[in-house]
C-alpha cells in the first residue's frame, strides 16, 4: 500500500518512512537506511528519522555515522528522550563516559523514572569498576522495571566478580526469564559453569541458548570448544 502511496505522491516523506520502518523489522538494515535518507531529503527535519537511521547505523557497525544521526536528532529535538539515551548507549561504547552521563542527567529531566536511564548510569559505573554505584543503578532499574533483563544481566556480571557465583547465576537465569534470546547472559552462564568444570551443565545451557539463537557465531564457537572439552573428560 505505501508504494503504491509512493507512485501516487512521490514527494511524500511519510512514504519513504514507513518503508523504512518495514525494512527495518524485517532486519534490512541497508536498505532501511536508503529509505529513511530518501524520506530526509523531502523532510530534512523529521528528528525520528534520524534517531531510527542513527541507530541502523549502530547495527551495521558504522558507530560515527550514528553517532552523526544522533547528533542530528538533538538539534532538531532537544527534548527527545529516545534519542538521547540511544546516543547515551553509543557513548557508552565509545567509552565517552562523562559525555553519555551528560545525556542521561538531561534525560532524567523530563523522565525522571525512565528505568533505561539507570540501566545506562550503571553501565556508565561498571566501566569504570565503581562496583557499588553499578550495583546502585542496577537496582534502581529493577526497582522501577523487575523484568528488565540486562539490569539482571549485569547485576549478575557483578556478584561473579566479587566471587559469588551461585547468586551470579541467580541473577542470570533471572535475566532469561525474562528475556530468552539474550545472548550475553547465555554466555555469562555457559563461562561460569565451564570455569567451574561443570562442562556437562555448560552443554546444557548451550543447547538452549541454541535453540533460541542459532545464528549467534560466539556461542558456537564456545560450543566447538566445550565438545572437546567433554570429549577429553
């Protein structure tokens, strides 16, 4: 129907748009951002544009480009949380740390219980090994969002640092039960069992983990290392 649309009013960005954004679940993520930037050059100031086309970016692996998207976006729309914590997750990997902390204070203006804001502020402390900032954030998170998944993740990540790796699994299977595609904490789960010598309980993890996520190339190639692992064993 939208290109249909599109034969009709070709000057329509709303369009280009809403191809994007359909290219876009479908994972083609190429092709997504050729639409988006067809639907900027009719509405250069089309701020949602440019925090989706910002963050295709980022799964492509072109972090200056969405980090130029981003940037874009804020200028155009100060006020646009969603942007700003996206940038904030980028500086985040960038390692810019005061700078994503910058953006997240401004976020907690206008959304001061927005939970992915303490999610970021203890990833921000994680970095930089502040372990009981971290675990404040993290806390804070679930406090306002107990499903959220990373939060466990990460709050688990802590605990097997400090040694406590029965809580830190915990923590994790936690983290799966509220979201089972996430591939770090299969990871984090599979790692603590192996480091353990519990290779057999690390192969069962790993089948499920598996079957959520076939395509994930890291857990396979832990996978291929486990076998033989067991093997020898």
């Amino acid at each position: 129907h939208y290109e249909k649309l599109l034969q009709l009013q070709p000057n329509n960005p709303i369009s280009y748009f809403q191809l994007a954004r359909i290219a876009e679940f479908e994972k083609k993520y190429v092709e997504a951002i050729y639409l988006y930037k067809k639907c900027l050059e009719l509405n250069p100031q089309l701020y949602v544009a440019w925090n989706n086309i910002g963050w295709l970016y980022e799964q492509i692996g072109d972090k200056n480009q969405a980090e130029q998207a981003y940037k874009k976006c804020i200028h155009i729309k100060p006020d646009y949380v969603l942007a700003k914590i996206n940038y904030a997750n980028l500086l985040v990997q960038l390692g810019l740390f005061s700078l994503a902390e910058e953006q997240i204070r401004m976020v907690l203006q206008y959304e001061p219980t927005n939970c992915q804001n303490y999610l970021i502020l203890g990833n921000i402390s994680f970095n930089q090994s502040e372990w009981d900032k971290a675990k404040s954030a993290y806390q804070k998170t679930l406090e306002l969002c107990p499903k959220n998944a990373p939060a466990w993740n990460n709050l688990g990540l802590l605990l097997s640092l400090s040694g406590q790796e029965e809580q830190a699994r915990e923590m994790w299977y936690k983290s799966l039960q509220y979201d089972d595609t996430l591939s770090e904490t299969y990871i984090n789960l599979i790692l603590s069992y192996e480091n353990q010598g519990e290779i057999e309980k690390a192969l069962s993890v790993m089948k499920q983990a598996l079957e959520k996520i076939p395509s994930e190339k890291e857990l396979s190639e832990i996978k291929d290392r486990l076998t033989k692992k067991n093997s020898v064993l």
